[in-house]
C-alpha cells in the first residue's frame, strides 16, 4: 500500500478561522456553521446542529467530535461543505498559504 498525495488546488479555496483568535466572533462562528453539510444524506443538506462550539471543539458529521486547540485553524470546503481541521504546526509550514 502506498500513500497518495494530497493538497489544494489554489490556495485561496478553502475559509478558515483560527481557534482563539477568530472564533471569537460570533459571525465568523454563524458563517462556518451554516456552511457545514452532511455527506451521507442525498442532497447534502446543511448539518443539522452547531459543527464549531467556543469551546474548541469541532464536528465533523457522522464522524464525531474533534479537539481544536489554540492556533489551529478550522476551515471547511466551499463546495462541498466539508469541515477541515489544520494543526497550528502543520499550519506553519511551507505546504500552507494563509493570511493570519
């Protein structure tokens, strides 16, 4: 088995906020929650609860609950909804380009 490769096709598609700094602002919180969708119901309707508390945690539909900590960013996929968690470190590397 070999691993495959992965990254982003522009690296301006994705919205993110990051935990203890921008999710402070509850609009940036609204936004990202109304934009999460289930991806095993037909349609892909919005998901149906909060995906991002204040408390840092993130949740991924029919997944389950993720700890986001401080500096870590929290985005998700514009055209399909789906939520991305990104490690403060793995967010400080050169694979990522992002306006802090």
């Amino acid at each position: 088995m070999a691993l495959r490769t992965l990254g982003t096709a522009a690296n301006n598609t994705l919205s993110a906020f990051v935990v203890n700094t921008n999710d402070t602002i509850p609009a940036d919180v609204a936004t990202f929650n109304v934009a999460i969708k289930d991806d095993q119901i037909n349609g892909n309707p919005i998901f149906n609860g909060p995906a991002y508390v204040l408390s840092g945690l993130l949740y991924v539909p029919n997944r389950g609950w993720l700890k986001a900590l401080p500096g870590d960013y929290v985005a998700f996929d514009p055209a399909t909804g789906w939520p991305i968690l990104l490690s403060a470190r793995a967010a400080a590397g050169a694979s990522w380009v992002h306006v802090p």
